[in-house]
C-alpha cells in the first residue's frame, strides 16, 4: 500500500469536524483515513440513475428474448403438428404401397 503523502484541506463547520472527529474515534481510524475511506465508497446519485437505466435495458432485452423464445417454440410446436399430420394422412399410402410390394423387393430393402 502506498503511503499517503499528498495534503487535501477539507473545509467543515465545526460540527461537521465534531462529528467527523467522533466517528474516527469511534471505528479507530484516523480521521484521514476515514475521509479517504469516504471519499473512496461515495456513490453519486447520477450513478444510481446510470445503474437503473441499465437496469431497465437488460430487463427490457430479456423481456424481448423470452417474447423471441416463445414465439420460436411456438411455430415449432405447430410445425410439428403438421409434419404429424402430414405422417398420419400419408400413413395409409405408405402401408398400402409395402402391401403390394413382392415379398422380394421386401426382403432385399430390409
């Protein structure tokens, strides 16, 4: 860790430095030390209104993915239903064309 050698004057009332000077003394840091940890975990408001927008985005994208996925797995599931059709119509024809083929022509298929 580097050593702190850079001066900052900080202007305070002088409630503000007591009750600056009380936290300090009451977590056992230095008062420097607890205006630089301050200083370092202090979040503006605008950042919280950055977060939320990007927030809002990432919900509205998985808002249209899960739209995206639904609509996909519903034209599968009617495209399934139509190949099934499909099978079930051509079914009797597939049956009756083995049916009239030579026990032969069967035999050397299998």
């Amino acid at each position: 860790m580097a050593i702190a050698s850079e001066r900052i004057v900080v202007q305070a009332t002088a409630q503000e430095k007591k009750a600056i000077v009380a936290k300090a003394k009451k977590l056992g840091l230095p008062i420097s030390e607890l205006m630089r940890r301050g200083a370092t975990a202090y979040e503006s408001a605008e950042a919280d209104e950055e977060l939320g927008t990007l927030a809002d985005a990432a919900r509205a994208a998985a808002d249209r993915a899960s739209a995206s996925i639904d609509d996909a797995l519903a034209f599968i599931e009617a495209s399934n239903e139509r190949i099934a059709a499909m099978e079930r119509k051509a079914a009797p024809k597939v049956l009756a064309v083995a049916a009239a083929r030579p026990r032969s022509a069967a035999r050397k298929a299998a």
